[in-house]
C-alpha cells in the first residue's frame, strides 16, 4: 500500500473515532435511582452539539448559593419538544427535573424544566435511558 494512501486512511478513521469517543451513555454518568428537582435562576445557557447544558443558582434553606450544571439532549431534539435558543434566558426562574451525577458533582441530567414566569413545562430531551 502506498505510504500516502495508508497515512490519510488512518488519519480518515482517528477523525471519523473522535466524536464516538467523546460522547457518552446516560449510565456512565448519571444514577437513574436518584432523581431531583431544583428550583434555581438561570446563570448561563450553552445551545450547542452534542448536548445543550444550563447552569442554575439554587439556593438553600440556609441561604447558601450553590451553582447546578444541568445537561439536556442535543438542540434537533429539543426543537422538536418546543425550544428555541431564546425559550431560556440568564435570569430566568426554572424547576428542574433530572437525575444526579454519580460522581457527587453538581450536574444532573434534565428530563423537563418549567419556566416559573409562564408555568410552561418543556421536555428537556434527556439521554435517559438511551445514547442519542
């Protein structure tokens, strides 16, 4: 095989391996035995493959603020069930429902969120249970 061929075939298949790597299963991640819901106001909101992420101030019933990251599915998906990239804004309310990161992170896998200004509930296209 000639050198040139054989150096661009391999380059071909570590670029076309890449995104498989860097993706993964909602059970690697996340326990499906522990759900949550939080009450929190919107810090940031990154509409972006593979997977949509918010992030959320939930404060304590002793004051304290602590920041939540909080994954949905890819933007396609959450088209689909309604969102657009201006549905969510930095200071806005939401609940919350999702599952907990295993490793004790504040992260959780969202399956819908409520905006408290309109009461409108949207599935947040979570990986739950599947590897979109």
């Amino acid at each position: 095989m000639n050198k040139r061929v054989f150096i661009g075939a391999m380059i071909g298949v570590a670029l076309s391996v890449a995104p498989a790597l860097a993706h993964h299963s909602f059970s690697a991640e996340y326990d499906s035995k522990k759900p949550i819901t939080l009450k929190g106001v919107v810090t940031n909101f990154e509409w972006a493959n593979p997977h949509v992420w918010f992030y959320i101030d939930v404060t304590d019933e002793a004051g304290k603020v602590t920041n939540w990251a909080c994954e949905m599915g890819p933007p396609n998906g959450l088209q689909r069930s309604g969102w657009t990239k201006s549905t969510m804004k930095v200071g806005d309310e939401v609940t919350v429902e999702g599952t907990l990161a295993k490793d004790g992170a504040k992260q959780l896998n969202s399956r819908s969120v409520t905006m408290t200004n309109t009461g409108k509930k949207l599935g947040a296209a979570s990986s739950e249970g599947t590897n979109p």
